[in-house]
C-alpha cells in the first residue's frame, strides 16, 4: 500500500515551476464520527460495534498524508448510520 507524503510531493513539485511556501500552507482534512441513528432504522448493535472498532484503529488522514500537525485543520461531522 503506497502512503503518499504530500509535503515531500509539493517540495518535488518546485522543480516544475511551483513556487509554494511549505511553512505558509494550511492542510484541510474531513474527519467523520459514525454514530447510531436514534430513529431506530439503523444498523443493529453489533454492527454498530463493529464500525466503532474499525474507526477507532482506522490511521487518521493526517498520519496517512504525513502532514504536519501544526498546520492542519480538521473539519468534522458525525454520520448516523
């Protein structure tokens, strides 16, 4: 699986004639939260539980990209499933 670490790319990406400011970028991720729907309709308890483990060991977006702490905004919203 290829872990791409886009500040290294946007340093590459000098030599083609972009003239980016890596301390001066700001990096916008989307974070989801999966939670259970209260009308009753959705997936039933264990399922549930099942989505709740796969995105508590999931690699956050951030970690994945390599993106600098410092610089990153998250942007989050909770999907009812």
């Amino acid at each position: 699986m290829e872990r791409p670490h886009i500040p290294e790319l946007l340093t590459t990406s000098k030599a083609l004639g972009c003239t980016i400011d890596l301390d001066d970028v700001t990096y916008y991720v989307g974070h989801e939260t999966v939670v259970r729907r209260e009308d009753g309709k959705g997936l039933s308890a264990w399922q549930d539980g099942i989505f709740a483990v796969m995105e508590r060991n999931a690699i956050h977006v951030s970690d994945f990209f390599s993106l600098p702490s410092d610089q990153v905004v998250e942007i989050g919203r909770q999907v009812s499933i």
